[in-house]
DNA sequence: CTGTTAGCGCCTTCAA
DNA sequence: TTGAAGGCGCTAACAG
C-alpha cells in the first residue's frame, strides 16, 4: 500500500522533507531551481498529501458538514428543493479546496448517538451548513453555542458563529399575490407551511401587507396551514374551498404542497386556472411538469447552496459574513394562473353543494 | 479550543495514555476497575477522539466516499430517485461507524482537478459508492483498477473490488408487460433509456423475451431510446405514436420519461388510460401525483442504498461480497393503464393524420 | 534559502 | 494487567 510521501519525494530530490513541504505549499522561501525538481517529482510519483496528517498539524481538516435535517418521508435528500443547493454548495467548496461530509441528522438523542456537535469535532469539521426547516430541533442549540461556524437554510437561529440564507419571502409573496390581484382576482386564500419553519411567518406576513397595500381585506377563513407535504397541501386546500367556495385564487407556501392544492381542485370539480388560480412557491423541477405547469417562485436554489458555502469559507477564514443574506425569488407564470372565471365559478359552486 | 486528549484523560485517572486507549478501545486486557473509572472520566469530559490522529496510524479512516455522477440538469443530486438511495446509504453506513464524504464528480480531466482516485487515497477513503449511468466516463476506470472497494448503482463493471447493486430489470419489465397483456394490450411499444446505460440494454432484453414468451410480435418500430429526462421521453413518444399510432400501451425505462410520454400523449389529444396505457421505472414520488398516477415498477430506493452500504463495509472488512446483487421491482398498479378502448383508439388515429 | 528539531493525538509493539 | 517507547506523515518554529 506505499503511498508516496514527502519522504519519499525528499529522498529522490536529495533535499530535506521540510523543503519539499514548504514546495508543495506554495511558500516563498525555497530556490526556484530546488522547488521546480521538487514538483517534478511530485508529479511523477503521483504524490497525494495525507491530509490526516495535516489535520493533526494544523487542526484544519478542509471539510465542512452537511446536516439535512428532517428526513422523513420526503423530506430532507428526498426533497425535491434540495438537490439543487447541495450541487451548488458542493462545486462551491470544492473550488476552495474544500471536501464535504454529510452526517446523519434526527437520530434520537440518546447516548448511542453523539451530538451534531460531537460529530463535528471528531472530524474537525470547520463549518457546518444545515438544511431544514424545524427550529425546534434539540440538536441544534448546541452547535450553534459552539465556535464553529454554522450557516443555515430558511431557518434564521441566535448564535456568534451562526448565520442563513434564503430567499427574501416578503418581496417574493408580494409579487405573487400582485400577480393575482392584477389578473383580477379579490378573494385570494394562502396555504402556508407549519409555524415552527420561520419561513411560514415570512410568507404569511409578505401575503397580510400585500393584500393591505394592494386594497383587498384579509379575511382568516382563507387562510390554511399544512406540512409542506403534496398531501397536507391537498387537504388543506379542500378545508379551504369547501368553507369559501367563492375563493378564486391560492397562493401556496411550497409547490409540493401547490400540487396537492391541484389535486384537489380537480377532486372539487375546480379546473385550473378556469376556475382557480393557483401559484406554488419553490419552482422544482416537478412544477414545469404538472397540469396545468404551475405559476411560482423560483427559488435560486444552486445560488442558495453557492452562498452558503462561500459564507461558510468566509466565517473559516476569520472573515465574518453578514448574519443572513437574502437572495431574491423571481415570479414564474405558467399555466395555473388566469383570470377570474365569474361564470364558471358559479356554476361549480353549486356543483360543489 | 483546548479537546480533551487520552492524555487529559490519563492524567486525570493516573493512568498511562496507553491504558486510556486500550479502556475505551475496548479491549480485554485491562482491570475491570481501571476501565471503569477511565470510561466514566471520559463521559465527564466529553472525550471525542482524534480521527485524524487515528487514521494517520491506523490508515483507516472510516469514510466511504459517494460520487454521484452526472450531475448536470436533473441528474445526480437532482435526481428524484438519488435522495432515498443516499438516505439508507447514509443510515447504513452510520450504524457501523462510517463517516461519507461526497465527491463532486465529473469535473473537467485536467491538471486542476485530482481524479476519483486521488480524491480517495488523500482522504484516505475506505471504499467509495458510484451512482450514476454512463459507463463511458473516463475517470472511472482509475478507480476500478485500484484496490479500493467500490459499489455501483445499475452500473457492472469488471474489477477485483468493483461491486455492483441495482434491481432484476428483466424480471421487472417481464411483470410490467405480462400486466398490460393481461389487460388485453397486444401492441405494447418501448421508450428506453440510451445504450451507455447498461440498464437500458437489460430492459430492452426483458421487454424482448416478455413479447416472446406471451407471444406477441417483436416490432422494432415501436422502440424509441431517451436521454432519461422527461423532455426526452415525450419526444420520443411523440415520434413513436405518429409512426404507429394504432400503440394502445407503452413501456418507459424511467418514471421521469413517463411523465413526458404522459405529457406528449396531451398534446396528441390521447387520454390516459382510455387511449393509451402508460407504464413507468421507479416509482418516484412524482408518479403517484401524475394525473393519471403513473402504473411503475417500485425500486426498494433506501434498500439499495442500505445494500450498497454493507457491500462495502463488508468489503472493507475483507469479508468480498457477490459481485452483483440484485433486488426486486414490484409492479404498482395505478391509474395510467387499463384495458384498450378500440374505437377511442381508432377515432384518435383519424385525428392525428 | 535550507536543514534540524519537535510535536500534533493516537495506536501498537515490547517489556515489566 | 499496565507502562514506556516509537512512529504514522506532516507542519512549524528555530537555527544555520
């Protein structure tokens, strides 16, 4: 199994290992002619340094960890949302030199299992990027006590060393709801996400001032909470429609849960955007493929993971970003959006009773 | 900054550093007395130890490495089908202690970018898990040539330590097409995946010696090939049924492609399942929230990545596992097929020239 | 500019 | 049953 080492390079170079370290570093103080043939020789030797080594040394480990939380049934790897973002966030840290290790999150806590935190130091992991939603998880205040660097996804948390990214959902839900407002529609209902995701009060908030400065009463009855799933979304929305059939749009906190919204016009009756508007939130890739495609936000997901790892690599190198960095998410239309159908809508609220 | 070391420890318990690793290694030769205080001091003071350290004399490092190749749009990560084989990869991989480490894949060959291998052997992994399709890529062979332990996904490929998981394809794509025959189909076309992917040779076999032994005639008019994405699926599909349009049921390597067959059969003003019977490869999420839900052969997905996971470690332990290993697909019924309605089919065909 | 020395934290002989 | 010594491969002082 002999890898080569700097002994070996040292060896055929005739030269110190200390001297073949500080070559391959890039340091200054070594002659032009010794580091050339030192590099030569690396490259022959197809020389790959041991960064066990060097992490003991220098106790930087050049990884960073990824935490998906919430892994559940669709969530987490399985979300459509978060490919996208790993892909950004891994090209990202691998320009830096930066390698990533994915840990297992939501394991019970008991004493089996070690800490987000333990599992950090064990790996001298220098930062941490946590995708999730759930603020409530009670893993997580211990990291972000801790020194290392923590960014996280939609989920804004106190901590030093803690920072987020995400889309600015105020100034998105606005544009949605503004979409729906200058097609015509008055009585426009939100399916929101669960009130522990910090990103569901941002929504409820951007639709409450969108509908003052835009002159439409809010009214609670079209107002429905589910749990980002397709299903609860489905179920919210027959909640909402069975109780304010005279609804004529929806704009909905994620596009899993648009689709549920979908599915259950079509078991209403409600085809779509005839008889109801629909916008989602998130713009995956499944969105472009419903039927009706669905009208949404697009979320720059690969610029969010981007951002992430470079307020990461920043906090690493002493450099402390801004404590959260909101991206903007641009309006889609597509086909679930139109204009109120008056008469349409009339007659399936009679189907409907 | 300052951990807890084995020395900590030792000081603490009036041991010798060398007592404190063999307490909490576990090993026999040490006082029942001795152990105990040791394990309880190291409880107190949160012990982790140093895996850099441990690896550097151990030349274990307990991180198996994930390449998820083909990242480009929609692929990798990305995936629909990725996320759940990376969740029971992950949970497998955890419950025996293992660490992974994800590897940004397909990065130009240069002189930049280390290959496969290299990114292996500095991180000194242990054995690393290849997702992906395309046998072509030109970076893989580095690794199978190496002694490092590697699995891959639907994807054989030769090598001492080169290992491979995926499911009975043939025997999938025989139920799917005894399924619509039952039904009465008896012209069933194909829209497959492209031949790099050794998949798509299996399937195409399976789907061959399914007409056969119930039959039916072998029509290479109605076998079109994709690139595995929805967009692709529909184009072939669209080619596929004005060639023939008298194909009342097709068979789709992939879930994604299907969507695209469903919406290439919209646009023709077919109905799903009246007109056309649709039969898909996976089960993703997506398939049962198409309108119709798509009828697929399920992959057990967290089981082939917990499959992966132990053909690794038990490669890793020098234990060789089958070269090959195989799960089952099992057909689910949903609404994209059902018996085919002649006179639909034949007032579509009259339409559609 | 280059080499010598020391040590990162841990495991593994070898003695006691 | 325990301890002492040595070394994994690398970097970081400190000398020359």
């Amino acid at each position: 199994m002999g890898r080569t080492t700097l002994k070996d390079i040292a060896e055929k170079a005739g030269v110190s290992v200390t001297a073949v370290s500080r070559a391959l570093s890039g340091y200054p103080d070594i002659g032009e002619e010794t580091r050339g043939r030192i590099l030569r020789i690396a490259e022959e030797l197809n020389y790959q340094p041991n960064i066990a080594a060097r992490t003991l040394v220098t106790h930087k480990s050049g990884v960073m960890g990824l935490f998906v939380l919430g892994r559940a049934k669709g969530e987490g790897f399985s979300h459509p949302f978060s490919g996208q973002v790993i892909n950004g966030f891994l090209d990202e840290l691998t320009e830096d030199g930066y390698d990533m290790m994915v840990f297992k999150a939501n394991r019970p806590p008991d004493s089996e299992n070690s800490s987000y935190l333990d599992l950090c130091r064990r790996r001298m992991v220098e930062g941490a990027f946590l995708m999730g939603l759930r603020t409530d998880d009670p893993w997580l205040s211990d990291l972000t006590a801790s020194a290392i660097p923590i960014v996280t996804m939609d989920m804004p948390l106190a901590g030093d060393m803690t920072f987020s990214v995400g889309c600015d959902s105020v100034s998105a839900v606005h544009a949605a709801i503004r979409h729906l407002a200058d097609l015509g529609h008055k009585r426009i209902g939100i399916v929101n996400g669960y009130k522990e995701a910090s990103i569901s009060l941002e929504r409820f908030e951007g639709y409450k001032s969108a509908l003052t400065s835009l002159g439409l009463p809010f009214d609670p009855t079209i107002v429905a909470e589910a749990d980002f799933t397709a299903a609860g979304g489905r179920q919210a929305f027959l909640s909402l429609i069975d109780k304010a059939p005279d609804m004529t749009a929806v704009f909905v906190s994620s596009d899993l849960m648009a689709l549920g919204v979908l599915e259950g016009a079509r078991e209403r009756g409600l085809s779509v955007p005839e008889d109801l508007s629909v916008v989602g939130f998130d713009n995956i890739e499944m969105a472009a493929m419903s039927s009706p495609p669905l009208t949404t936000l697009d979320q720059p997901r690969y610029e969010l993971g981007q951002t992430a790892a470079r307020m990461l690599i920043s906090a690493c190198s002493g450099i402390t970003p801004p404590s959260r960095v909101l991206l903007k998410a641009n309006l889609i239309v597509r086909g679930s959006t139109a204009k109120p159908n008056k008469i349409k809508t009339g007659e399936v609220i009679e189907k409907a009773h």
